[in-house]
C-alpha cells in the first residue's frame, strides 16, 4: 500500500543496467587461483515473518562458531599478545587434533599460552567442563595467576591437608591445577585416577618420557577424553621417549614399542628415525612444532661471555686434593692402589701423600669405588662452589677419614675466585637486573651471604621455598631488588623478560639446562639485548666444557633447540652428562684430560656438521609441517 | 552455563516452538520439549516427549556444538522461508537545499550538472545474506550482507535492517525473483578480498614455503648424487647421472604441480537469505551535459543512510561520488574507469 503521493519504484536496474558479472575465477596476491561456486539465488514466494530469517542468520552464525573459524577464547583476555602461530596453532588443534595433541613448541613461542587459549575455547563452548592441570611443582603458582588473570580461568589447587586425600575433592572439583608430583603420590594416585575427566593438560610433559615413572603411569591411567602435552624437548635422548609421550596421546598410535623400534629407530642410532617420511606423516597427525624460524620470530640478540676466575692459595689446593682424591676413588681400590702415578706428586701438594698414605691404610673393601653419580654430583659440587663441596662430600663420602683435611680446607674458604668475579660483575651492572643461577642450595645460600656482606639487595628464589616465598621472590625481583638468586628450579616455566642479564654461577653439565636458563629471558617479550655471564674456575670441568660449547659450536649463538640436535649426533647416543664424565673418568691426569676434551671437541665439530648438512635434507624433508 | 551454551538453547527453543513444541527448562541444561508427531518423529524420539540437554552427549537432543545438533537444526529450517518482504512507512527525508547537498557529495569529472526534480518515492533495497566458504590446504568461513538499492543497482552500506523498529511486514510486495543477486554475488566478492586477505597470505606464505621446501630437498639430492660420483672408484656413467637429474628435475616439478592443486582455492557462495526493504527516499533527477549530449540521471537521497547514495558506475558497478560520463550516451563512469 503506497502512501498518497509517492511513487513506486518498480523497475529494477538489471533490466537497464548492464551487471558487470561475477568473476569466476581470480588470484590471491601470491598467484593462487580462487575458483567461484555461487549459489543459484533465492526465489520462491517472500515472508513477512522475520522470525524465520532470523532463525536461518542465527544457524549460519552457529555454524561459524563450530567450524571454529570465529575464536571465542580471543574475546575478554587480559595482557595476552594474539600472536598469529598461537592462534593458528589453537584452530589447528580444535579443527584437526580432536583435543589430543602434543605441542611441541621451541622455548619461549608460548606453548603455554596456546594451550590456555585452547582450554577457554573448550570452556566457553562448553565441550569440556572437568579439567585437571598437572604441571612441575615450581609453576603451580604462576600457572595459577595466569589462568585467573589472563584468561579469567579459576582453577582450585588443591589443598595440603587430608582432603585432598579423599575421592571428594577430586571428583567434585571441575578445575583442579595439581603439580604432578603431588598428583602421583601414593596417597593420591588411585583417587587422581579414578575421577573423570574432560580435559587433562600436562605441562612439561618430558617428565613423562619414560614409561616406567610414576609420571608416565599417573597421566596413562587418568580417565580423561582430551589430553594436551606440552613440551619444547619430545625427543631429548631418543626416540622412544616420544613414542612414550604418543602413547599417552593416542595409544596405538605408533604400534608396539617393539614394532616401532624396528620401523623407526636406526639399530645404535636412537636418535636418528628410519622410514622418516612415515614417522613425519604419523607425527604431523598429533604433534604440533613451532619454530621460531617458521614463525620468524626475531628476538635481540644475545652475548655470552665466559669469565675465568683464577682460584689461588687453599681454594687451588682444595680443587688439587678433590681431584686426587676422586682418581682414587673412581676406580676399585686394587686397581687405584697400583696406580700411584693417579696422585701426581710433581704437583707438590703436600697433602697428596698424605691422602695416598690414607689411602693406603684402609682396605679395599673399606671403600669401593664411587659410583658414577656420586662422582659427577662431587665434580658439579666443586664446580659450583667449595662450600657446595665440601657438603656433598660430607654427605657422599663423609665416612672415609680422608676427606676430612678436604671438607675442612673447603668450609675454611670465606670467598673464592668467583665469588671475587661475581661481586665485579654486579657491582658493573649498575641498574640492569640480573638474574644469577646456581645448582646447589649451599652455594644459593653462601651467595646470599655474599651479597648480605657486600651490601648488595637481592632475592631468593629456591626449590625449597613455599609457592608464596617463590611468588614474593619474583615480585620483589621485578619490583625493587637488582638481582635474583636462583636454582634449577627457578629456571623452568617463569617468565622473567624484565631482566636481561643472566650469571650462570655455576654450570649444569646438559647444554639443554643451560639452554632452558637462558631460555627465561631471552623468549617472547623480551626487547633488549641479552647478556650471558659464565662463571668457572681456570682449569675446571666447567671451563673446558664451557670452551668446547663456545667455542666449538658456538652454543650461546645458536637459536634454541639447535644444541639439542647438534648433541643428538654424538656418536653413542648417550646423555651429555655422561659423556663429561666418562672423560674425566677415562684420564688420569689434566693433559690426558685436555686431550680427551680435544677429542670429544672435534667429536662436537663433526655432529655439528653432521647437524647442518642433515637440517638442510630435514627442512626439506619436515619443514614445517608439524605447524 | 556458557554463553555459547546459552546461545544454543535460545535457538533451539525458538526452533522448536516454531514447530509447535512446548519446550520446558527444568536446569540450566536439562529440559524438555512436548512435539507434535511430525516434529518428534524428525527427531527420532520415541513419544511426543523429547529430552533437551546443553550438554554434549546428553540425554535426547544435545544443544552443543559437540554434537549434530546443527545439522538437525538445518533440516528443521528447511521449511522456513529464506525471503522477506518488508515496509517501512514513514522515515525521515530532507526537505532542505538538495542542490548544495548534490554539489557537496558529487565531483562531476567532465559534465554539467543541474538539478531537475526531487521527488519522494518508494524503494525496494535487496539485503543478501551470503555465507562464503573458502577451502584451501585450509578453510575459512564468514557471513556477511550486502544491500543493493533495487531501483539503481549500487550498493549501499545500510545497517542491518532487520534491526530497524520501524519495519512491518509488507504483504503486497513485488514478488517478482528479485534480479539483484548477479550484482551482489559479484560484490561479495570484492568484499571478500578484504574480508578474506589473511587467509590468503596465509595460503600464500604457506604455498611459498612448502616449494622453497622441495627446491631445497630436491636440490640436496641432486647435490648428493653428484658427490657420488667423486667418492667411487670409477666414474659414474654420465648418461646414468643425467638420467637421475632428469629425474630429480620432473619428480620436483610433479611435486610442485600438486602443491598448487592443493592450494587452489575454491570459494563457495551461498544466499542465507534475502530481506526486501521497502522504505521512503527521495529520487532526485539530475540533468546531465556532456559536450552536445544530455541525459538524465537519478540519485538517491537515502534516510537511512541520511545522505545521497553514490552513483552506479556503468564500467565497473560499483558506486562512486566522483564522476565521469562518457560522450555518447552519457553513461556514468568513476574515475578507475574513465581513467
């Protein structure tokens, strides 16, 4: 019914204009060809009632959310950077994974994060309800915090008393966020496991390469439909490690243990994959990599510079006494006894006939040889600091008198050498923060005295702290102190971006740990240079270890990751730790042991090699195809 | 509950009820629906009662995304129309200076332009709904409208009708098939290569990668069967290598050819539905004098938009504010395709 006065329009413009027609096919601006199927148009008699349009708008709109290609879990968060390969990352899992994946992302590219986007996508549509977090003891907190305020997630941890014992808590909590060690323990084991649920995600999932751990069993028998394993290293000695990790994922995956050793593992090469184009094709089925290459994810640049402490007076007759006294003990007492030349006496240490007179003394079966770990445990004790020693020889071999004059001399030294380059190098650093590791808690606490008497502010941050102390560690760090005292425990998970100067005070023997410390500030976020300190001891386990990374695969230069698959070629398979020690234990004095680092450098320089020319074939061979 | 779980019961409910269900909430996530025989037995549920459930895997028909809850859901529309026809009465039109308001909005390129006439009538505006799908080594999905003034082709940027309060149904509307649907299939997809750009440098960059990632393999084994023959006693047949490379060569580009199967991108276009707006515009006629030729011309003052619609250009279709005309028949060009 038209309105007096106004006309109808009622011809319609194709019938006089001529319609550019739809262009049936066209190009990206890359060149790829975009083909057209339009569909035949509308007809039929028109409704007035909009209910119905409406109902069709909605559906489509539906349908979008469930192709996935609308992201919910994007809306409302706080402070989390949308960067591109974390959010494909998290479309590919919801298109393709079904909720069961391995992401594997090199350090530092936000696994963690991919992964909390993918919990809130599920959340919000509500496709799980039930979730259980396990993660490393140390990250409980701070996984914690960045649940509720990144991704306004709250998950209950679970409490240190008899509740959390019981059945009740564990079926009738929907979000729990449990650090796995706690989760396994005998007392909680079979209640863990015997609730249901929807969604399970395990941070630093490498905790759980071996079948035959705890770790491996408790997330095997959780009853659960979804399962995220998060982890940067999936392969860090062999393969069979991520065969286990796919277990857990999709049993069955891989066949047999039996079946894939025989398909993929080269016989003395554990390392290296047969039938690599199928193992590529089943890995990209429940794996996802990415690499910063892929991503380009360009961050500063970082320096490392190796500072030589020169120990003198009793801390050089501390380190000669040690060493005299380990050849002693590293082989059965028959063969030491027949090696007088192990204790050198062209050295001119008087105590050194007084340890082989000792040594002499005491029988064979007094004292059989130390085993491999006592051994390596005294020799990072000793690279670490001599008060470290001095208590792991008490505690290692504190029953043979011999030791005596050693944990003495050891407790009797205030400061050594690179305590001296230490107080340099912070007192240098002026306001920048600096974050300085340590292995052993005798050294942490012998550096807080350090710093207490130099009057230099610092904080602590130890694995034998409560998650408060550890929290109020972090805070006071970022907020007023210049340096944080930290062990290996500090070293994984936390983001510490702010700073940018990292002292490793003492050295872990595996290039991986070194890598994962310097991962915690040189990862996204970071916008500054980075600046690596190490510290050793001329002449030390941790000075020729230090040259044959610098030097020979120049470790501190590589993106991370790589030293892994530069170590990965060493002949043997074996772990790094072992290797170091197998070279102090296969010479007996320090130029047999110069030569055997020589050795295992040129060792080093041909995986290197080996691992270049291989990248080459295997980035043409799996790319990027686990993206 | 969720709000996407929120969502989804709303839906179903109104779906439902628009098939003649009661549909009753006892929880956030449970409920139940009583069905006519038809509905129920569409369902596949056993008696008039159906169970209703949020959650995935429920009891009855499960609201979750997890389940095929919209695939039922679109047989259950397929009865609904897709058309709608609608009026709005009354609206607002300039009663003011139409000529400053011309002179301000148009550049005329190569004409003289006076105004004639204004006059209010009444247009149809099409509304296309479309669902684009585009499928590659990935997929990327969206839903968007694009309105056409019926009456000159040009597309205007209008609000979302159906969100107008002033609308009613319009009984006596034109049913003719409506003949906008070329038009606007082919600006959908001028849209879309906005809307859609980074999928394609996605797909692009991916592309890219993937051959720079066979070059480099194929290239490796034709460095390494060149290094073979060094480290042999004798030397390799040299027609042997130039086979192998010859084959290396046309393995690569076989690779390379599936690669852009793989890639090649199809684009499917789908109307979701069509609203046709009847509303009150002002028509102003406009003469235009282009060296010894004249024509008339109509543009649109449009009150929803409050301001002149763009002129329809003949090259391209698309509208413009900046105006060329061509000598012989006057016909509107912008300036993409004048120039």
């Amino acid at each position: 019914m038209l309105k007096p006065g106004l006309q109808r329009v009622s011809k319609e413009s194709p019938a006089k204009i001529k319609i550019a027609q739809p262009n049936p096919s066209w190009k990206t601006p890359g060149g790829i060809p975009i083909r057209l199927h339009a569909g035949s148009g509308l007809n039929g008699a028109a409704t007035d009632d909009v209910e119905s349009l409406l109902l069709h708008l909605e559906h489509a709109r539906l349908g979008l959310l469930q192709g996935f290609d609308q992201l919910l879990c994007l809306e409302g968060l706080h402070d989390v950077a949308h960067l591109a390969h974390q959010i494909e990352t998290v479309r590919k899992v919801l298109r393709h994974f079904r909720g069961r994946v391995l992401l594997a992302d090199e350090v530092g590219l936000g696994k963690t994060i991919e992964a909390c986007l993918l919990l809130r996508e599920y959340l919000l549509r509500g496709l799980v309800k039930r979730v259980l977090i396990l993660v490393p003891s140390p990250l409980v907190s701070q996984w914690r915090e960045e649940l509720q305020s990144k991704f306004g997630l709250e998950f209950s941890v679970p409490p240190r008393t008899v509740a959390s014992d019981r059945p009740e808590y564990w079926a009738n909590t929907d979000l729990v966020l449990s650090s796995l060690p706690f989760a396994k323990s005998k007392r909680r084991f079979d209640v863990v496991t015997a609730a249901k649920w929807d969604l399970v995600i395990v941070d630093e999932a490498h905790h759980c390469k071996n079948r035959a751990t705890l770790n491996w069993k408790l997330v095997n028998q959780l009853k659960r439909r979804h399962l995220f394993l998060l982890t940067a290293t999936p392969v860090q000695n062999n393969l069979l490690e991520l065969y286990n990790l796919l277990t857990l994922l999709e049993p069955g995956h891989l066949k047999t243990e039996t079946d894939f050793k025989k398909r993929y593992v080269r016989r003395g090469s554990p390392r290296d994959p047969l039938n690599r184009e199928r193992l590529r094709s089943l890995l990209g089925e429940v794996m996802i990599r990415n690499t910063r290459s892929l991503v380009q994810m360009d961050l500063p640049p970082r320096y490392a510079q190796t500072l030589m402490a020169q120990p003198r007076g009793a801390e050089q007759t501390l380190y000669q006494q040690l060493n005299e006294y380990l050849r002693l003990r590293k082989t059965p007492p028959a063969a030491a006894k027949g090696k007088p030349s192990d204790a050198n006496p062209s050295d001119g240490f008087a105590d050194a006939s007084a340890v082989e007179k000792q040594a002499a003394e005491k029988t064979d079966s007094t004292f059989p040889p130390l085993s491999r770990k006592q051994l390596s445990t005294l020799l990072l004790a000793s690279g670490s600091h001599p008060r470290a020693l001095a208590q792991s020889l008490e505690n290692v071999a504190g029953d043979d008198i011999r030791t005596r004059p050693i944990i003495e001399l050891a407790r009797s030294i205030k400061r050594s050498a690179k305590d001296e380059k230490l107080l340099e190098l912070l007192r240098q650093s002026g306001q920048d923060k600096v974050l300085v590791f340590a292995c052993f808690r005798r050294t942490l606490e012998h550096l807080q005295q350090l710093l207490d008497d130099a009057g230099i502010a610092y904080a602590t941050f130890s694995g034998s702290q409560s998650q408060k102390q550890k929290d109020a560690a972090v805070e006071a760090f970022r907020e007023q102190t210049p340096v944080l005292l930290c062990s290996e425990a500090g070293g994984e998970g936390h983001n510490l971006q702010f700073a940018n100067t990292l002292v490793n005070f003492d050295l872990p023997w595996n290039p991986m740990k070194i890598e994962q410390r310097v991962g915690r500030i040189h990862r996204i976020g970071q916008t500054r240079e980075v600046f690596v300190f190490n510290l050793c001891a001329v002449n030390s386990l941790e000075a020729r270890l230090l040259d044959l990374l610098t030097d020979k695969i120049r470790m501190f230069e590589l993106v991370v990751g790589e030293v892994g698959s530069i170590l990965g070629n060493l002949d043997g398979g074996e772990e790094f730790e072992s290797l170091v020690l197998n070279l102090w234990l296969q010479s007996h004095d320090d130029q047999e042991l110069e030569r055997s680092f020589d050795t295992f450098g040129q060792s080093l320089l041909e995986a290197q090699e080996k691992y270049v020319e291989t990248k080459e074939l295997d980035e043409a061979l799996f790319g990027d195809d686990y993206e | 509950m969720t709000s996407i779980s929120q969502e989804l019961r709303e839906f179903g409910t109104k779906l439902l009820e628009r098939r003649g269900a009661l549909v009753e909430w006892s929880a956030d996530d449970e409920g139940s629906a009583m069905a006519p025989k038809e509905l129920a037995n569409l369902l596949h549920a056993d008696g008039e009662i159906i169970r209703l459930s949020t959650q995935p895997g429920g009891e009855g028909w499960s609201f979750s995304l997890a389940s095929d809850f919209l695939d039922t859901a679109s047989q259950l529309l397929e009865m609904e129309p897709r058309v709608g026809a609608f009026r709005v009465d009354e609206m607002y039109l300039k009663r003011g200076d139409l000529e400053t308001a011309v002179q301000r909005a148009f550049t005329w390129l190569n004409a003289k332009v006076r105004l004639l006439d204004t006059q209010e009538v009444r247009i149809e505006y099409h509304t296309w709904w479309f669902h684009a799908l585009l499928v590659s080594e990935d997929r990327w999905e969206t839903r968007f409208p694009i309105s056409i003034n019926a009456a000159s082709g040009t597309v205007v940027e209008l609000p979302n009708l159906l969100d107008l309060w002033e609308f009613e149904p319009h009984p006596g509307a034109n049913q003719q098939p409506p003949a906008t649907y070329q038009q606007a299939v082919r600006e959908a997809q001028l849209q879309l290569r906005k809307m859609a750009a980074g999928f394609f440098d996605r797909m692009d960059g991916r592309l890219q990668r993937d051959k720079k990632r066979l070059r480099e393999y194929y290239s490796a084994l034709l460095r390494e069967s060149h290094q073979k023959k060094t480290r042999g006693r004798t030397q390799p047949d040299p027609e042997k290598l130039a086979a192998r490379e010859r084959a290396v060569k046309l393995e690569l580009r076989r690779k390379n050819n599936e690669l852009d199967d793989r890639y090649a991108i199809d684009l499917t276009l789908n109307p979701i539905v069509l609203t046709r707006m009847e509303i009150p515009a002002l028509a102003v006629e406009l003469s235009v004098q282009r060296k010894r030729a004249q024509k008339n011309h109509t543009v649109y003052w449009n009150p929803l938009l409050k301001q002149l619609e763009p002129i329809r250009c003949s090259g391209c279709g698309r509208g413009t504010f900046s105006v060329a005309f061509t000598n012989d028949d006057v016909a509107p060009l912008c300036a993409k395709c004048s120039g």
